[in-house]
C-alpha cells in the first residue's frame, strides 16, 4: 500500500530506511495499469525505466550520496512539459510521438533531488479546455465519480495523485488549469506567481499566462515539490531572479492575525453547496484568529472576454510553429507547400485547439486588432489594479474555486462558451500574475469535492499555503472510493 502515502511519508520512509526506492517503484507498478485502465490519468507510463531509476537511488542512498531526503519518489508530470527520452505529445495528434531531446528546467531540478517521472498525465490538448476531454488519447475520469471530468487541462495529474497513482505532480495553470482539476478531484493545487518557476521546456500555450505548479495530497506535499521547482532560470526571459522563499518545514496553518479578504462578485451564480461549504470554512477561519474583510473586485465580470482574447491571441502565435515541417506530424497527402500547411495542421490540432487558433487570430488581424485585443490588454490592467487595491488591504483573498462540483462528461462539449464561463473564478489571477491555491473543503451531498481558492500578492506563496493549511486541519481527510 506504498503507493496511498503521500510526498513527505514516503520520504519519512526512505530516510529510515523502512522501505528502498524499488519498493516504492512496484507498489506503483503494481498499482497504476489497473487504475489506469479505469481513469485514463496517464498517456505514457514505462514502468522498466521507472524501475531503473529507483535502483539508481538506492545505490546512492545505500553510499550514502543521496541526492536529497526525496530521493527515489516518483512524481507524474503533465504531458506538455518537455522529458528528454519519454514523448511529450500534449495530448494531440501533432506531437503524438514527439520525443524532446531536452528536458524543461522544472524536470532538471526535480532529477537534481533524485525524484523520479512516474509518467505524463493526460490533458486537454496543448492545455485549451477545462475538462481533459480534449486528448486525442481520450478523456480522463474523475476518481470520485467516473462518470464525470476530472477538470483540466491538468485532469491527469490531478487524478493521478487523487486516485493513488502518484504522490505529487506537476500541472501548468493558464486560466485556472492546477486549481479547477484540483478542486474538481478533491486534491491541493498551486499555480505560483508568474516568474516564480521557469516556463523554459514548458509546450507554450499562452505565454504571458502560462505558469507550472504542483499537486499532492496535502499543503505539506504541495508545497514541498513547489520548493524544489521554484527559482531563477536565465534560459526563461520571463523568471524573476528572486530567492526561493518558500519554505514548507516552516508551515505551521498560524492564521491570527492574517486578514482575508472576501469579495462578493466571487459569491455570485455559485452552487449553493458550495457557497454554504466556503462559508463555512471563512467562519472557522474566524474562530483560528484570522480577520475576515469584505472587498470588491469590480473587473471580475470582464475577466472571461479579456483572457480568452489575449490567451486565443498568444496561441495563435504560439502554435504557428507545428506546421508539419520542423517536428510533429505531417500529412502524408500533400501535394505542395501549402497544402502541407493546411493538411497537417487541419488533421493534427483538434476541434477546440482549431477554434482558439481562429478567435486569436481574427482579434490580431488588421482592422480588428484594437477593437479587440488592445482593448483586453487595457482590461487587464483594470483587474491588475483590481487586486493592487485589494492587497493593500488584505494578505490574501478567500473564494470558491469553481461554480459548481465536478459536471458530468460531455455535459459541456457542445457549448464551449458554458465551458469557457466555468473558469470565471480562477483567471482573473493569471491575468495578474498572482499565486493562487485550491485546497479541499469538503464533499458536496452527492459525494464531489470542493475546493476552497486562496490567492496572495505576488510571491506571497508561503501566506496562501500558511491559510490553505489551516484550512485542512479543519477538514476531514477525503479520498475516493477506489
């Protein structure tokens, strides 16, 4: 039962030497195909290379040279985040047998504290979407309740730590994509602070709004693999040289005194459920010492049509690249250069990556580029300055992550717009930059969690964890029932 315990147990395990890392490796072995068959949370999984590596570790452990007290756990990665050796296919047909000849500088520092790829997860494909069901590999399911969306596009890392089939991951949030699954699957996701952790070897998206965070099981966990990722990469133009001042051995869920902010546009159209359920969590919070403080976001309305114009902007720009000629799929039935272009780029994308190609591209043509996508570089700003005033009155800012518990699959496929609006509550701090963390809160009636959101100034990481785990010492331990 190795593979139920959590980032930190496991470590806790190896440095007393209970158990050796190629325990660790079968018990996952073991444990992973099963499930996988069941919840789809893996596209690539080599349990022999998995298998290896673990014998590598004990060697070290055994000479004493390990690497760090991490040594030996395997983490899953989500599939657009380069693996020098294992595909990263971003769950399309474009790059379905896409093998990187380098590794992304979070994958770099992970194997620097001997922490082993468990496998890539599953996602909507190059991350456009809020359920995984955008994979050419399939969707992902939900642990909980398989007849609906894990979230996404980080859905199959999500399930994967939700459903035991690894003690911690990593996601990447352009709009909400750590903490919707996070919420949805009844798991602890962060996207940091933009600049926080290297985008370098991150598959681009969105690139002013593209963050890589981290999954476990608990804020401890959470924040232990975001420690060892974060920090300055001079191969990221975007990477703040800053220290790494997070600091998980340092959490202990003190809340007295931290105001928290609690703003009303957040509360509006949300299930009552969870209403009640977060509600509830602010008034423990109370009781724990923290001062709860009305605020208003007034731009929170405009953050759908300002991010989806700037993200579909960036993307249409950022995938120019897949043209079937440099890498990734080419259609074998082309007659020209243009019909190259067109062939492989109509068969390789899918229909939702197609359809925000398109939007992108219509709001930066001529004519249309500043009725559409000035104009939400200057709502942007608005919600910027939005939560400048906010954080100069609170620490940090308390709300449901998502409007409603986790929707049944295809119960959205035919509306993108319904999709897009599910994510009204988490964009706002991408397009701000800030940090931002979904915690369990509880099960809704019929059995789904919820998530509680906190977000902080820009990095204020360890305030937001320091909350989210106050947060968890008054919640029961939920898991599903697998």
């Amino acid at each position: 039962m190795l593979h139920r315990k959590g980032l930190l147990e496991l470590s806790s395990m190896l440095e007393s030497r209970e158990v050796c890392a190629a325990d660790i490796a079968r018990s996952y072995i073991e444990h992973i195909p099963s499930m996988n068959s069941r919840i789809n949370a893996y596209i690539t999984f080599e349990p022999e290379k998995l298998l290896a590596e673990a014998a590598d570790s004990d060697r070290r452990r055994a000479s004493g040279s390990a690497l760090s007290q991490f040594d030996g756990i395997p983490v899953a990665v989500k599939d657009n985040i380069n693996t020098e050796g294992m595909r990263t296919t971003c769950a399309s047909r474009i790059l379905e047998n896409f093998v990187p000849p380098f590794s992304a500088t979070v994958i770099e520092k992970m194997k620097q504290k001997g922490l082993i790829i468990a496998g890539k997860t599953n996602m909507d494909e190059f991350a456009m979407g809020s359920s995984t069901e955008n994979s050419c590999f399939g969707p992902t399911k939900n642990p909980y309740n398989m007849e609906c969306v894990p979230g996404g596009s980080s859905g199959g890392s999500a399930a994967a730590v939700s459903a035991f089939m690894a003690p911690a991951a990593l996601g990447s949030d352009t709009g909400g994509s750590i903490r919707q699954p996070a919420a949805f699957c009844g798991v602890t996701g962060i996207k940091p602070t933009y600049g926080r952790v290297s985008r370098y070897g991150l598959v681009a998206y969105a690139s002013s709004l593209d963050q890589i965070g981290t999954f476990g099981r608990s804020v401890d966990d959470t924040a232990a693999l975001l420690e060892i990722i974060s920090g300055h990469d001079t191969r990221d133009s975007t990477s703040i040289n800053r220290e790494v001042d997070i600091k998980q051995s340092a959490l202990t869920g003190n809340v007295k005194g931290i105001k928290l902010g609690v703003p009303a546009e957040y509360f509006n159209a949300i299930d009552p459920e969870i209403k009640s359920i977060i509600e509830n969590k602010i008034e423990e919070l109370k009781k724990l010492g923290a001062e709860i403080i009305p605020i208003n976001l007034r731009y929170t309305q405009y953050a759908i049509p300002v991010y989806y114009l700037i993200a579909t902007a960036e993307a249409s720009s950022n995938l120019a690249r897949y043209d079937g000629v440099k890498y990734g799929y080419r259609s074998p039935d082309t007659k020209d250069l243009a019909s190259l272009y067109l062939k492989s780029r109509s068969q390789g994308f899918g229909k939702e990556v197609k359809r925000r190609i398109i939007i992108g591209t219509f709001s930066l043509s001529s004519g249309y580029y500043d009725a559409y996508y000035v104009k939400a570089l200057k709502g942007r700003t608005l919600l910027i300055n939005d939560f400048k005033e906010a954080f100069s009155r609170v620490d940090a800012i308390i709300s449901p992550v998502t409007t409603t518990t986790a929707f049944k699959i295809g119960q959205m496929s035919s509306d993108p717009l319904q999709m897009y609006m599910s994510d009204i509550l988490t964009i706002s701090a991408n397009l701000a930059g800030i940090p931002g963390i979904s915690v369990p809160a509880g099960l809704d009636k019929s059995g789904l969690p919820v998530g509680l959101q906190l977000m902080g100034n820009h990095f204020m990481e360890q305030k937001i964890l320091e909350v989210a785990k106050a947060v968890e010492s008054t919640c029961e331990n939920i898991s599903p029932s697998l």
